[in-house]
C-alpha cells in the first residue's frame, strides 16, 4: 500500500506566489510510506532552493516516486495537509484579492491540474484526500514515537482555522480532547512580539536563541497582559495588546539595528510566557488524562529551549518531539493517517533516524562533478576521510560535511553539516561571521558520542538519546569552559547523540576527533550560509564551499580544498538564472523628485532577495540563453578589462546572495541528467 503526503503551496517555481496568509503555504515537502514505512521523504527547499518553499513540490514528489521506482499511477492514496473546506476558502479570497487569479476554486480540481500539469497523468478523484492540518501534525508524531499511549500536543501558528489540538494516542487510534483557535496561537503570539525585535516569520528561533542574554524580570508584568491562564488548562491571549504596548515601552528595532537589552529583555520575557503557558496547559493534561508520555509537533515544538525545560520539569516520564514538527511534518502524518485508513498503520517503533533524503550517487559521479571545477577545486580522495577530517578540524579547520542521504526535518544531523572544534569560542564567532554571516549571539549545537553523552551533559534519568537536536539540555558546570564553541551563555546546548548503528560515517569522525583530542564532540550546524536552505547535492555544496570561508569540505570519499582561480577560471564558468530569478528595468525615484531608469534582480519568492544591479550587468544578463558562458557574453558585449572585472566581481556577489547561478557547463548537464532519473522532462 503505497500512500503519498503533501505539503506546501499551489504554484510552481517559476510562478509568483499570489497574497496568501503569511502562515499558510510553506514548508512544501513529499513523503513516500508504504504499508507504514516512510521509504523517501525530503522538503522542496532542498531542490528549488527557496528557504521554507511556498511552491508545489513537484520535485520532491519526483525523488519520492524514483526512490521507489515506481509512477505516480502507482500511488493508491495522495494526501493534502489542509482539510478541503479550509483550501477552498484559501482559494476564495484569493479569486477576490488578485485579478490575475487563474485557478480552479476547487481544491481537490486544482491539485489534479498540478498534478497533470507536472506529471503528463490524471489521476482519480477518489484518489485524492485532504487532512486535518493539526492532525497531521499529532498523527506524525505519535506514530513515530514507540509509545502504545500518550498525551499528544500540537501547537503552531495556523492551520484549518486553529492553532493547536490536545489529544490522546491509544495503539492506532487519537482521541481528540481540544482544539485551540486561531486567535488563541501560541506561534502568532510569539510572531506578533519579535516583529518589534525586527524580526519576523520564520525567524523565531532566533528570538529563542537570544532570550537568555536578557532577564524578564522587567517586562514580566507588561507581557502578563497579553495572556491570563484559566482553569482545566485553558488560556487566552490578546493579540491585539501586544503592538500598541510594546510600542510605548520600548524602541521598537529594525532589521540590521543593534540590540538594546531593552530588545534581550523583551525576548526573556515572551520565552518566560510562552513556557509558563504550555506548561499550565500539560500540567492540566497530564492529571486529567493520566498520561505518562508525551508527543509534541507543529512549529511551536521547534522551541527547544521550551521542550528542554518540559524534559527537566519531570511532568512526564518520557517526551517525542517530532523531527519535523514544521508543516512539513504534515506530509508525513497525512501519508500516515492515509496509510492507516487502508489498513496499514505504522508500526508502534520509536523513530532513530530521518536520513530519507536523496542520496549524493556514485562515487565516480562525485568524483566528476568536484573535478569539473578543476580551476577552482584540488581534489583528493582517501580511504580514511573521518581521519582526515578530524584531523583538519583538530588543526582549527572548519569544514562541510556531506555524506549519504540527506536528512527530513530543519536540522542537519550530520549528513549535510558543517563541523568544527567545539572548545575555542573563537570558532562560534568565525563561524557566525564568516560563514553562516548571521548574528554573532547565535548558538551551535554539539554533537556527542551517544555512550560519552553524559560526561558532559547533565541529563535527566531515564534519558540518554536526543539524535534530532530537539532539547536544550544544561552542559556539565566542569565542561563548559572546554566546550565554549558549543555552550550558550546560560549555559546549555541544542544536544544531538550520534549513534553508531544509525549514522556510522559520522560517529566514526567524531570517534576520530575523540583519539586526538579526547573530546567525543563536534561543533555542528547545517551547511548552508544566510541566503539558502541546507545544501542537497554535491552541486550546492560546492557553491557553499565557494562563497563561504569555510577551509575544507568532504565529499563522500573526497578532500577538497580551494585554489586560487584565474580570471580565466572564472569566466570559462556558465552563467545561468535560477528559475524564481527575474531581470527587470523600471523607473524608481532615487533622491527627492529625481527619477531615473534602475535595473534589479528579483527573486519572486522574496522581495528581501532582490538587488539593484549595474546596467552592464543588466545588458549582459540580457543576452543569456538558458545559460551561457561567462566568458562569452563579456566578448559579445564591448568592455574594457577594469569593467569586465567589475562584472565578474559583481557576479560573484550575485551569486553568494543565490540570484544567479555560477556553474561549470558539465555541471549544468549533470543537473538535467538528474531530473531526468527524477522524471522530469
């Protein structure tokens, strides 16, 4: 029994996203189960680039079905992450909101035209289901959790009209005890405070990271009004009292400000409330139901430093955190619940791992795709590439890592991971700054040898696995002058074990950083920079190498580190768009009453991507085809030798912000022979 869950949006790539709620439509992914059994699972933004993609995802659908072998016919159920009704009036306010609007007002029309559109096959109504969004959300972590009962909670910022549901997992069956409105939601609440932290959807997480630089003592009483906790678990919040409030007591920060401790205090506060707020609705819960365990998904689940205080609280004796808590989790739990309707739920066994993503390929296709950047990449392979790494990282090196299928979910867990020293602070900075460029206060997760877990973190009893980075935990007092990289200022860490059996390549180079150094840990964090999602293929991980100062990365087999490129390097590369890239020219006024004709890049995916770009560079972007090579167009436009440097430099920085793609011609046909294997035509 082959079941198909989605998540994401109703357009393509190469189509602008119409006015959608900010908290709907994100997150595409496809997950493949069979009779149960996730068999592929990966999220859109790893193919098409698109941080938290709102696009169909269509090639993730593609991977699903190739990892199979099978055709999209061959599907018995595919499942939407949103009930029907609820997608239909998504549909309605956007027939009344855009004038260019072009899709059927049916949900279940319009996923089969997508389908159609993208697979040249229609398929069966009957064919086609649509879920409870926060079902979903339970569904999928229940399912994956091992227990034969617990509580269930899950809490985001909108779905289906709702915010959250509370319900009870028994064998295959959830009994819904509450549901929580959307004007009562704990992500909106969280979303509507940081936007005057200049910050804003999707970047909570942030917020969780610099609360403990602040103290809520001072705004505590300010952010008790915006909340009040009531009887069997229930609580309010108002929403409409948090802008005007903090607006008069603080100086509200825009993005790029510093940050005032007016701004960490604020912070401390809203993480105060938002725990203070779960832990009153589950203490209710847990009385009420006698429940023991405890599942948690959706987005506000992603709040570790909330699930680490849950973890110490005792309240309950054992708690799964779904990997992919986000909407993408949705796709799961509706191929879940889809498979269960057949008859074939998951198996009662707790989750270990989440490498369901596409594999790198063989190691002779590596080897050609590194080598097609000869001028720009030595090469070298080895028979012990954990040792070798480990000894680069040892020597100060900070590296990507990327091996194997990459992993479902936001975190990398050591397949597509940067790694480094975690003892000197100074790699925290570096790598904030030089790397991720992203805010220097931001913390990095450790991740330890599952057997030396608790010589160095004080954990709870009865716990000693946390293989997807999903609670903060306190770092040993004696440890945490030797782990600086890796201890946040309050002293824990966003804790990953490696097991052996589940991961074996990345044990073997923690192992390997244990021998010389006697540490059984590394600094980890995804490997990717500020403008992309996790890197996917060797490709991506080759521009990241590139635009990044990171000194090594290791591919499969391979060491590779950077030459110093020619000019000529650089200009024999292919120049291409990627496909949610646009050039325009528009008249803007630049100063006063001035106006004069501009040209931009834009990404239809993100007003916040786009640039002002020379018009040089606007005419030679122009004349590409597809794709041509660099060094071509320069030579079919007239420049002398400063402008074509000028040009060349310009591109690059275009490309370290992912608006253009350098590449390699051979690097290009590799690309369409793999969405060929993906079915793409």
């Amino acid at each position: 029994m082959l079941c198909l869950g989605l998540s994401g949006g109703l357009d393509r790539i190469h189509e602008n996203s119409p006015a959608l709620p900010s908290t709907f439509l994100h997150d595409g992914a496809a997950v493949l189960v069979r009779d149960g059994r996730v068999i592929a699972a990966v999220e859109e933004e790893r193919f098409n680039r698109i941080k938290h993609s709102n696009k169909f995802p269509s090639r993730s659908i593609r991977y699903c079905l190739a990892s199979a072998g099978i055709q999209l016919s061959d599907i018995d159920r595919i499942a939407f992450y949103a009930t029907e009704a609820y997608c239909n009036a998504m549909l309605e306010r956007l027939f009344v909101s855009e004038p260019n609007f072009s899709m059927p007002l049916d949900a279940k029309l319009a996923m089969r035209r997508l389908l159609a559109q993208e697979f040249s096959t229609e398929v069966d109504p009957s064919r086609i289901s649509f879920v409870s969004h926060h079902l979903a959300h339970a569904v999928s972590a229940f399912s994956m959790s091992g227990f034969e009962q617990s509580l269930i909670l899950a809490l985001d910022g909108s779905g289906d009209f709702l915010s959250g549901l509370v319900a009870v997992g028994s064998g295959t069956e959830i009994t819904q005890l509450a549901t929580i409105p959307e004007n009562n939601s704990l992500g909106l609440f969280y979303l509507e405070t940081i936007r005057y932290l200049g910050y804003g959807l999707f970047d909570e997480y942030k917020v969780m990271g610099l609360a403990p630089y602040g103290d809520p003592a001072p705004y505590r009483s300010l952010f008790e009004q915006f909340y009040e906790l009531s009887d069997n678990g229930g609580f309010r919040v108002y929403l409409d009292r948090i802008g005007p409030a903090l607006l008069r007591s603080i100086q509200v920060r825009r993005k790029g400000m510093p940050f005032t401790q007016q701004h960490r205090d604020v912070s401390a506060s809203l993480q105060e409330a938002l725990e203070r707020i779960v832990l009153h609705v589950l203490r209710h819960y847990r009385e009420a139901t006698g429940m023991k365990r405890l599942c948690l998904a959706g987005g506000v689940a992603h709040n570790c430093t909330m699930t680490g205080k849950l973890l110490y609280s005792g309240l309950f004796e054992d708690i799964f955190v779904q990997p992919a808590a986000h909407d993408a989790g949705c796709a799961l739990g509706a191929a879940l619940i889809m498979s269960s309707d057949l008859g074939q739920p998951a198996p009662r066994e707790r989750l270990r791992e989440v490498y369901w993503g596409p594999d790198l390929g063989t190691d002779c296709a590596i080897e050609q795709e590194l080598n097609a950047w000869a001028g720009h990449l030595a090469v070298e392979r080895s028979d012990d590439v954990a040792g070798r790494a480990a000894e680069w990282i040892s020597n100060g090196a900070v590296i990507g890592w990327v091996q194997g299928r990459s992993e479902f979910g936001p975190r990398a867990l050591g397949n597509r991971s940067i790694l480094a020293d975690p003892r000197p602070a100074a790699n925290k900075d570096r790598i904030n700054a030089m790397v991720k460029k992203r805010e220097g206060y931001r913390p990095f997760a450790p991740s330890v040898l599952e057997e030396d877990a608790r010589e160095f973190f004080d954990l709870p009893d009865g716990t000693g696995e946390f293989p997807f980075m999903n609670f903060v935990v306190r770092v040993r007092d004696s440890k945490r002058g030797l782990l600086s990289a890796i201890t946040h200022v309050d002293g824990t860490a966003r804790l990953q074990t490696v097991s052996r059996k589940t991961n074996p390549a990345y044990w073997e180079v923690i192992d390997a950083f244990k021998k010389r150094t006697g540490i059984p840990i590394l600094l980890n964090t995804s490997f990717n920079n500020n403008a992309e999602p996790i890197v996917q293929s060797v490709a991506d991980a080759i521009a990241t190498f590139l635009t990044t100062e990171l000194d090594g990365l290791v591919v499969g087999p391979f060491l590779v580190k950077k030459r110093a490129a020619t000019p000529e390097h650089w200009t024999s590369l292919a120049v291409s768009l990627p496909r949610y890239a646009s050039v325009y020219q528009v008249r803007a006024c630049t100063a006063g009453d001035r106006h004069e004709t501009v040209c931009e890049i834009r990404s239809g995916h993100s007003s916040s991507g786009s640039a002002r770009i020379s018009r040089d560079l606007f005419d030679l972007l122009m004349l590409i085809a597809g794709e041509s090579v660099l060094g071509d167009l320069l030579d079919a436009i007239t420049f002398d030798q400063a402008r074509r440097e000028a040009l060349v430099k310009e591109l690059r920085g275009l490309w370290e912000q992912r608006l253009v793609r350098l590449h390699p011609k051979y690097a290009a046909r590799m690309q369409q022979d793999s969405d060929q294997i993906l079915g793409k035509a």
